[in-house]
C-alpha cells in the first residue's frame, strides 16, 4: 500500500513477486485499491512482466482515475512456456495528490483465467530487410467487441493490426504486420488483450531481420575457352547474412545488348554459350532463404574469350564406381572439341576421409591418357576416403576446361587384432573371461564393440565361412530364446571404452549398454566371439574373431537338500497331494498318449517351407495364375518334386518370411476323409488340379454346400422385423444371432440381421452383418457398443450398378443416433480403401471409445477383384491396427454374406497357415454357413478365396517398419557363399513368379490390326482392363493409345504408364493428357529420332492437334531436371478452359544405366511433381510417365513414389507389395533386379534426408 500524501507527482514505489515458472497458460490474479477523495487522482497503478531476466518494457495493465469503492479484482492470462520464466512487477506512480494505492491477494491459479482469454503460444518471425513480418496471435476465446488486442515491442514499438478472423467457434487469430523492416526493427514482440477483467499476455516472440548477402570479393576467372568461361563464385565472403540457399551469375557484354542470369549449384560455374573474343562483366547475386532474399549484385569481374582449346569433358559423363581401395572413371569426349583431342589430364587427391587419423599426405597425383581413352582405374587408395579428381582434355593447341568431383572409396571392416589361441583368461561354470583388445579401423573410426555368445548346439557347428559373416543384427539375451536363436548380445561399449587391452567376463549379471550379460549355463557349449563395428557414409562394416569356448559340465549340480518337515498335520497332508498328484499324471499320461496318436499324421504336415513352394513353382513352366490344359503332366511333375523336397523341410510355413516358425495346434474343424486340410506346401498343386477341365474340381466342391435356409430363423421372420432386413433371404439364425439389449416394452427390439462367427481359435470373434439400412443405423451403433467392437470392416460402395447397397451410417463431423454420439476424428484415403477412425460415446456412460471403420473400395461392382493383392494388405492392415483384447470384429457388405465370407474365411485361412502350415478352406466355409446363411455366395468368390491365400503364402507379409529398414536391408543383400544369392535376389524371384503372365486375349484391343501402328513393341502390351480410352474426338474412329492407369499409394489411377509417344502418336498423347486431367509429365529418356522418339513438345509458340493447343509457358532447369510449363486446352470446347501441365525431364538416367546416376536427383524428381501436383491440382490431377516402352523405368518412379507415401503416412515400407500392385496391370514394371534394389535405396534416402 503506497500512502500518497506527500508525495511528489512522478515518484515511483515498486512490488516485485519472485520469478514464476509454470510450463503452461496459468491465471494470476490480485486486487487493486485507488483511495481518496471523489474528484482526486492519487496516481496510477502499472502491471509489467518480465520474462527471463528481460527489461521491463512497457506496462500489460494500468490504471489510473477517481478512488474506487472497493477492492477490484483483475486477472492476468499469463502464457508462458517451459523453460522460461517469468516475473510480475507491480508499480505505484503517485500524481501528488493525497490518496491510497493498494495492491493485496497476488495469487497463482492453477487453472485457465474464467474472464479473461489467453494465448497459445506465438513464434519467432524471421525475415529479410524491407520485406514484411507478420506475427499470428491466436486468442483462445470467443471474440467480443470490448477486447483490445495488440503487438507489443520490448522497447514499446507497436505495430498495426492487419486482420482479426475466427480459427474455430472457441478460437480467433489476430494478424499483425511490421512493414518495411530494417535491422532496427529486431527484437522481442508479444500478443496483449484487454478485458473488462483483466489482460491476457503471450510469450516473446523474436522478430530477426535478415540483410540479403552480398559477395564483398567479384568472382574469379578459371578457364576460358571460345565460347565459355569458367568461373570460381568467391562467394564466401559476403556483406549480409546468410545461409547462402541460391547463387545466381549474372553476365552482360561490355559493349552491347546481350544479357542472361543463370542459376549456380557449385561454387564453380560455367558460362556457356558465349561469343568467341568477346568481353564480358560478370556479377555473382546470392539468396537467402524467405522472400526478398536476393542482394544487389556483386562486384564485376571483366573477362574475355578466346578460341582454339577443346571445352570440357561433359560433368555429368564423368562417373566413378568407388569400390574399398579403388576407384574406376570414366567419361565421354568434350561436346567442342574444336578439332583432335590428343590427351586427357587427370588430377587426383585425397581430401577427407572418415577416419580421422589417416594421412592423407602421400594421396596425390597426376595421370595422362590417350585421346581414344575414356576409362582409367586409380588403384592403392585407401578406404572410406573423399578423392577429388581434375579431368581435362587437351588438343594441339593445349588444354581445355578442367572439371572437378569427388568420389569416395568404400569403409573396409575394421582389422580385428591377433589371437594366438581360442583360449580365456579364466572360466567357471557360468562365466568366461576374455582379453579384449582394440581393432585398426580401416577407412572409419571403430563405432562399437560387441561381445556375442554363441551356443554350440548339435549338428550346427559354424564353419570357417560362417565365422566371417559375423552378427550384423543384434538380439538382446531376453528375445533370443523367442526368436530361437543360437546367439546373442551380451555386451557393446563404446569405441573409447576399449583403447587398450582388458579383461571382460562374460556372464557376470551386468548390463553393459543395455546388453544383459546373463550368466552361462553350466551344462551348454559356447563360443564367444568378439566384433568391431565401423559405420560411415551410410555403410556398417563389422569384423570379428572368435576369443574363447566354453565346454558344457561334465558334472550335475548338487541337489538342494529340502528342509525336514516336523509337523504331524504337514506330513498327511503332503501323502494325500501325493496320491492326488499321482492320480492326474496318470490320467494325463493316457490323455497325451491319445492326442499323440491322432496327431501323428497331422504333425508331417508341418515340414514344409516357403522355399519348398518356391522351388515348386519356379520347375512349372507356366505362372499360378495360368490355366494350364495338360494337368496330369504338371500334376505328376510336382508330385516328384513334392516327395524330394518333404525330406529337407525343417519348419511350417510362415506368413511372414522374416519371421521364425511356431508350433502347430488343433485344426479348429472336423475334418472329413473326402475334404483334409491341405498342407500349404500343397496348396499350389490343389489349385492346378482343382482348375483342370474348366475348374470342375472348384465346381464339384462348392455345389457340395448345403444352399439356403439351414436352422430356423423365426426372430427375423417375424412381422415387427421384416422392415429390418435388406433381403428377405440373407437373415439372421435364431442360435447364432446378435442379441442387442431390448428396450424397454419393446420385444422386438432385441433383433438386428446379424450373427456370430468363430475366428481361429476365439469364439466369435466376428460377427457378420448386412450393410446397415436407415431403419437399422441406430441398433447397428448400439450393437457396436454393446459388443465392444473396435473394428468395423466394410466391404462393399454405398451404391453399385444404380443400386443403393448400404446407408452411409457414419458422421462427416458428428451425429447422434439416439443415445450414442458418433464423431469422425480421422479419415485416411488410399487407393483401395479407406480408413476412418471415431470417437463413439453413450449416453450415461462416462467413456469415450475410438472405433475404427476400414472401408476396402477395391471390390469391382461385378465378380471378385482381377487380384488379391490388395484385399490382402488391406487385412494386413486391419490385423495390425485392431487390439487383440477388443470385442468381436463387425464385417459387412451389403447382404452380408458373399464378401463378408471371402474377408473373413481368408482372415481365418491366413492364421491358420501361419500357426500349422495347413489350410482347410472347404470345411471352414462350412462352418460359416451353419453360423449364417449362405456365406461365400458365388462359385468364383470361392475360386478366389483359394487364389488369393495362395498369394499370401508365395509372397509373405514383407512390410518393413521404416527403423528397421537399414539394417534389414543390408541383411537382404547378404550373399550366401553356398548357394551364391541373397534373399533380395530370391524376393525378387518370387515377385517374377508371382507376376500374371498376359494372354492374347487380356490385350484384344492393343491387338486389333488398326491399333498395330500405335505400339512400339508388340510383347508389351497393356491389357484391356486397364486402358485409358480416349474421348477427344479428332475425326478418327480409334480411341486407343498404348498406355495403362496405375494406382498411387492414396488415389487410384493416380498414374497413366505410357510409351515415348512415336511420331504418329503424339497427337493421342496430348489427347489422353487433356481427357484425363493429367497434371504432371514426367520424361524417363532422351529424345532420339533414331528410336523413333521425337520431341513432342513445343519450345516457344504454340503446337495444335487437330483440335487441341499446346502452348508453351515457361522453362527451368535444375540439376538434372528440366521443368516446362504447357497451356493446353481444346479448341473446340472453348467454354473447358485451359489446364496447365508441367513436364519433368529426367536427365540423370543415361540410355547405358539400368539405374538413375544419383538417389537423391531422383528422390528430388518425385519430391517436384508431388510439389506441383499438390500446390496445382490439390493433388487430384492424374501423371502421365513414360520412358523408351513404358515398363522399366517408369514402373520404378511409380513404384518409389508409393514407397515413398508409404514411408510418410504409415512409417514402413513394403517394396514388393508396390511393384506387385503395379504389375498386376502391366507384368513388365520394375522389370531389373538392379531397380528392384533401386526402391529400397531411394527409400533410404528419403528416411535419411528426412
């Protein structure tokens, strides 16, 4: 309380709180009291808040006036964010009059201010000199007309506020713009709003004004020649600030009109293009990041041309193959040579190298080689290092250019050091202890070292090859025993830990970096073994030797002597347990011993192996799919093969072929003589027999199926249900129905059409339903609630053919039916299905559930899928994003019963497979069918159920979660010495097997003699299903052009795969572009007329095609992308508009590769089209790729797009299930193993650069 009789105007008395650290927006309130007269002013009250130490500004609140009546209260909606902290200064200024100044109850609210909004937090705005910043202070209240709000400087700048505007009902963003900013403008800024109660104060946000930079040096002259000049940036030194994100040249002649700017991505630059003995001013500009970022040129630097000396080697021909310790070049001949190149000069020195202590000292040097010479091997290199090499040519009249890059050799595993002998330092029973002693690196620094247990067991002894392949893959002691491994890690330490030789004891109950070092078990055999880890550059590189072995005991440990019982009562008691004990062994004994029996026959079924079938197949001449008319000769010929291969398989077949086997149980269903399980390995063999003569096998079997009505269905018969059920033939069995909790005075209310369905081994874990009608959406909620479901698959369109086949039963936002509130909170679009996710609540229930709608859109309005594949990864994908423990899976099509089956018999088939290595399709669907009627409606849908568990068992679950990816990867390109392949080889094998071969007649229409013309190769062909027809009429009748639609990871038909257009194709080209919305080009080849591959763009002007204009709008060149901008439009249809159409030609994959020259230009090329299609179309516009055939080439840019997507929006990635997808539509996508490899590169890549 400040008493201001006395007191001179001006004078000052100060309240400080201490500093406050809260780590979220907070309430802070107090009172305040103006004492006097009615006509006095005492003075007035100031409110500051410091943050972090900071000057205390400019007053938050004041208040100044006549005596109040009473104490006031006001609140302070305090936003500040951990790890800041705050202080509260409260300041009395006395006028001179006599009066009262009081400040009381400064309390810290645990909660949100009541009256007055707060802030959320706002952030920095960093921008360059003279532009505008703008600052977004997000308000989290309704607004109303009495709040002020404003920007408030450190130093009590303000600025003005551009815009105030609703984010959400509870929510609303102030805009405000400090313009035409200068280096004085820098400081701290915050959001202030005033209420009638109080005032809310956000964070500091820093406001950093950046000078566009300026080079302070003019660039430097390096070569010359008749037509360029080769500059060197000098760049570094600049006036202004950085980082540098784009260096421009600009050059002008000294007398004349000529001028450009060209772009620079090096710090050396050439200037091509020129007039011969012509002088030239040449500046540098630089770029910063944000707008207005580019300076004023710099200083000029004069230069002349000359003639005479050839121009420089082609940079991008210039390409290196950097193996351990040597490095093989090669390049083409200058594009000038101006007359014979005689010698080519190279210049080599090392520059760097991952490990720190090489000298690099004696890496140097220089090599001549003949003019007819291309290719040099630069040999003795050492590992893990960065060369730089100089290459120029040279004619009679002496050298041209030069051009400079580097290349780095590959790491070499570390040297692991000398041991005498496998002998420990010392051992007991459950311990050894070794000596270990640090490893040479050789090209990176030793990362790591890891002491690995290995147990000897029978049979398994690793020989001298095995040794060398080390353990790239580390398995903690807790999984080895689940993962049925023979070794684990038992302890890393850091390359520090180990700088000289010392002992280490295994099994000493430690944990060494996270590595448990169990004790050994007395009675096993061991190997220890020791290994480097060397990781640079995104290789790992490990050596390792075996330092010890450990014998098991020839000893048995002594036996626990048990304490004596005394006690009388103990004594009976133990001898009446013993009876009872002996007893149930007994029963149990006789009970096992019958079991065994009947699961003898049943436990052969369990050898066999995804390689079995894959041998299988791959000795068939003829793809799975393929209906083949000599089936005994196949039939025979697997048979053969069957009864070889049973003998050498150890496990049962897994789904996933990087997973380990499981023991098998009870098969869930009786079982009869004419319809066995099928073993898997078999199930190849079943189907071709079951295809014979027209699929008269499949035939035989499905009509076998007991057809209608098979127990009695009286609730769904009666009267007050009948409204409820979408067919009169597809209802629910009395035993087997929902049962819903019946309202009260309502019997009826208790029936929905929908029934029970056993899942392997779980008891109901489905319940099959008919897709909802209006009538029904409110029990369709309530039986999800009811049952506790989280999953609700779908498997049908609303409306198929015309025909409404389901309601849409779920909310765009929120909806309540009844008494059971649904909210949509997510919503995940891909190209075959969709997945929503809701938040579900119920009246009088005080929990809010998260349901999961999967919606698969895949299922064609007629018949079943051409494929399986992706109705399998969507029951993947199902699997993995529904909790075990939940309540029953709801499955629905429309009827509920034909898809509904197929989704449920393939999800049971699938766990069977993966559990015991059989399947038994026909008595499964059997057992629906007494749960439901007719599930499984169609003969085909029953061909397909086989089909498609037949793919899943060929191909496996092979999704790698993106944490995994490197080190599964390297694993994959392991070479295995005895059979000389790597499991990436053998995938791609399976993935060659598994592609549909095309007939004659799935490409009718490419074949018809009109169409011949039109195709550049007659055995790639795109099959009907997949055509794009053309609908621009151009006078003619063909509405045919060779090219496929292609589905994206998101959207289907995202892609339209096509040939280079030949020269009476180009106007079809243009054609499928207009009509299918096509926004993107992307060009995977060079123009050359020889291949009958002619430039089909304009570059300036117009072109016309017959009807439709392409006009030419802009071209850039980046790297190796040359972008250029189309307006296209029909001159017919005028009242269409235009549509713009960019083109990227890729210039980095040279005719000669198999692959593109660089990961990261390509991963750039996929990263600008998603770009453009996103920031032009809303990513809804169709890309047209193509290259020489459309197979190849532009299959692996569709295929690392969809790795891609999938890398962003679901964190794995899945190679194979990409380009299988794409194959399904054209066999010829990704048709090298080198692109197969290439995906799963790129896909590193993307993980690295983030």
């Amino acid at each position: 309380m400040v008493n201001t009789s006395g007191r001179f105007a001006g004078q000052k008395a100060l309240l400080l709180t201490p500093q406050l650290r809260e780590n979220d927006t907070h309430c802070v309130t107090f009172h305040y009291y103006i004492g006097g007269r009615d006509s006095s002013h005492p003075g007035h009250l100031n409110v500051y808040i410091k943050e972090n130490n900071s000057p205390m500004g400019m007053p938050v609140w004041n208040v100044s006036g006549p005596a109040t009546r009473s104490w006031v209260q006001i609140e302070l909606a305090v936003s500040t964010y951990w790890p800041n902290f705050y202080q509260i200064v409260f300041e009395a200024v006395t006028s001179g009059q006599r009066g009262l100044l009081a400040i009381k109850d400064i309390v810290v609210k645990g909660h949100q201010c009541m009256n007055t909004p707060h802030f959320l937090t706002i952030k920095g705005v960093e921008v360059n000199a003279g532009q505008t910043a703008s600052f977004h202070c997000t308000v989290n209240g309704r607004k109303k007309d009495n709040f002020r709000l404003w920007l408030q400087g450190i130093g009590g700048r303000e600025a003005p506020m551009r815009s105030t505007k609703p984010w959400n009902n509870r929510r609303f963003i102030g805009t405000f713009d400090v313009k035409n900013t200068t280096k004085g403008d820098s400081g701290r800024y915050r959001c202030i709003i005033h209420s009638e109660k109080g005032v809310g104060v956000s964070n500091y946000g820093e406001l950093t004004i950046k000078q566009p930079p300026v080079p302070i040096a003019p660039p430097q002259l390096t070569a010359v020649g008749a037509t360029y000049l080769w500059i060197q940036l000098n760049a570094n030194s600049i006036n202004g600030d950085g980082p540098i994100i784009e260096r421009e040249v600009e050059y002008r002649t000294v007398s004349g009109t000529m001028y450009d700017l060209q772009p620079v991505d090096k710090t050396t630059h050439k200037i091509g293009h020129l007039d011969p003995d012509t002088e030239y001013e040449i500046s540098v500009l630089l770029t910063r990041p944000l707008e207005g970022g580019t300076g004023a040129p710099g200083p000029l630097l004069r230069a002349k041309t000359k003639c005479a000396v050839p121009g420089a080697v082609p940079l991008e021909s210039f390409q290196g193959s950097a193996y351990e310790e040597k490095i093989i070049l090669k390049w083409r001949e200058p594009a000038q040579t101006y007359g014979i190149i005689t010698q080519y000069e190279i210049s080599y020195k090392a520059v760097s190298s991952f490990d720190p202590d090489l000298d690099l000292s004696n890496q140097s040097g220089k090599v001549v080689k003949l003019g007819n010479e291309t290719t040099h091997v630069f040999t003795g290199l050492y590992p893990g290092s960065t060369y730089s090499f100089t290459l120029r040519a040279s004619t009679a009249k002496g050298y041209g250019p030069a051009i400079i890059t580097q290349f780095t050799t590959k790491i070499s595993a570390p040297s692991m050091p000398a041991y005498d002998q496998e002998t420990s330092l010392n051992q007991t029973d459950s311990t050894v202890t070794v000596l270990l002693k640090p490893a040479q690196s050789r090209g990176a620094p030793v990362s790591a070292y890891q002491v690995v247990v290995e147990e000897e067991r029978p049979r398994r002894a690793r020989g001298t090859a095995e040794i060398l392949r080390c353990y790239p893959v580390p398995i903690h002691f807790q999984n080895a025993t689940l993962l049925n491994s023979q070794y684990y890690f038992t302890a890393q330490f850091p390359a520090t830990g180990i700088h000289s030789p010392q002992p280490f004891t295994v099994g000493d109950n430690k944990t060494y970096n996270g590595y448990w070092n169990a004790p050994l078990l007395p009675q096993k055999s061991y190997s220890i073994y020791y290994q480097a880890v060397s990781s640079a550059n995104g290789e790992t590189k490990i050596d390792c030797v075996r330092v010890a072995t450990k014998g098991s005991a020839t000893h048995k440990p002594n036996a626990v002597e048990p304490e004596k019982q005394t006690d009388h009562t103990v004594k009976i008691a133990g001898v009446i347990a013993g009876i009872l004990l002996f007893v149930i062994i007994f029963l149990g004994v006789v009970l096992l011993m019958k079991k065994r029996k009947l699961a003898k026959k049943r436990k052969e079924t369990l050898n066999s192996t995804r390689q079995e079938m894959t041998v299988m197949v791959n000795s068939m001449d003829k793809s799975y799919t393929e209906q083949g008319t000599n089936c005994d000769e196949a039939l025979s010929f697997m048979d053969t093969h069957n009864h070889t291969l049973n003998a050498r398989s150890e496990c049962a077949l897994t789904l996933n072929p990087r997973s380990e086997c499981r023991e098998a149980v009870d098969v869930p269903y009786q079982t009869g003589q004419l319809h066995p399980a099928i073993r898997v390995a078999d199930l190849l063999q079943h189907i071709t027999q079951m295809k014979c003569a027209e699929g008269y096998g499949f035939k035989e079997e499905y009509e076998s199926f007991f057809e209608g009505q098979s127990a009695p269905w009286d609730s769904a018969k009666k009267d007050e249900n009948r409204m409820k059920n979408r067919y009169g033939n597809i209802i629910a069995y009395d035993h087997s129905r929902v049962r819903l909790q019946a309202l009260e005075g309502e019997q009826s209310s208790d029936y929905i059409n929908a029934n029970y369905v056993d899942g392997y081994h779980r008891p109901n874990h489905y319940i099959a339903t008919q897709g909802p009608m209006q009538e029904t959406v409110f029990d369709f909620w309530k039986m999800v609630w009811q049952e506790n479901t989280a999953a609700i698959v779908m498997v049908t369109n609303l409306v198929e053919v015309g025909r409404v086949k389901c309601c849409k039963y779920w909310p765009d936002d929120t909806e309540i039916y009844r008494d059971v509130k649904v909210t949509l909170i997510e919503t995940e679009l891909l190209s075959e299905y969709v997945i929503r996710t809701f938040a579900v609540e119920k009246r009088g229930a005080h929990e809010i559930r998260e349901i999961r709608q999967f919606h698969f859109t895949g299922w064609p309005d007629h018949g079943v899928p051409y494929h399986a594949t992706g109705l399998l990864g969507f029951i993947r994908r199902v699997k993995s994003k529904t909790m075990t423990n939940a309540g029953p899976m709801v499955v629905h099509c429309s009827a509920g019963a034909g898809r509904t089956g197929c989704f449920i018999v393939i999800d049971i088939m699938l766990d069977m497979a993966e559990r015991e290595g059989v399947v038994d399709i026909y008595n499964c669907v059997r057992e629906l069918r007494s749960r439901r009627v007719n599930m499984v409606q169609t003969e085909e849908q029953y061909v397909f159920i086989h089909d498609a568990i037949l793919e899943a068992c060929l191909c496996g679950d092979t999704t790698i979660p993106a944490s995994q990816l490197r080190s599964v990867y390297y694993d994959m390109n392991r070479l295995d010495p005895q059979t000389n392949s790597s499991p990436i080889k053998e995938e791609f094998r399976t993935l060659n097997m598994v592609t549909p071969t095309l007939r004659v007649e799935d490409c009718s229409i490419a074949l018809l003699p009109r169409n011949h013309e039109k195709n550049r190769c007659m055995d790639v062909l795109p099959p009907d299903r997949c055509l794009p027809f053309l609908i621009t009429i151009d006078g003619e009748s063909s509405n045919y052009i060779n090219a496929a639609l292609m589905d994206s990871y998101k959207q289907p038909s995202a892609f339209i795969v096509t040939q280079h257009p030949l020269p009476n194709t180009v106007k079809d080209f243009w054609r499928l572009v207009l009509d299918y919305h096509c926004t993107s080009i992307v060009m995977l080849n060079d123009v050359d007329p020889a291949q009958l591959c002619p430039q089909y763009w304009p570059e300036n002007g117009v072109h016309r095609h017959g009807h439709i204009q392409v006009e030419f709008v802009s071209a850039d060149l980046e790297e190796d992308i040359i972008s250029r901008i189309f307006r296209i439009y029909n001159a017919a249809r005028p009242q269409d508009g235009y549509r713009m159409v960019q083109q990227f030609q890729f210039l980095g994959w040279p005719m000669y590769r198999d692959t593109p020259i660089s990961k990261r230009s390509f991963l750039k090329l996929i990263r600008q089209v998603d770009k453009w299609q996103e920031e032009y179309d809303g990513g809804e516009g169709r890309t047209v790729v193509h290259c020489l055939n459309g197979g190849g080439r532009s299959g692996t840019f569709c295929a690392i797009s969809i790795v891609c997507e999938m890398l962003q929006h679901q964190r794995s990635v899945d190679v194979f299930h990409a380009v299988k997808t794409l194959r399904n539509n054209k066999p010829n996508m990704v048709d090298l193993l080198d692109q197969y490899k290439f995906c799963y590169e790129v896909a590193l890549e993307y993980l690295s650069s983030g």
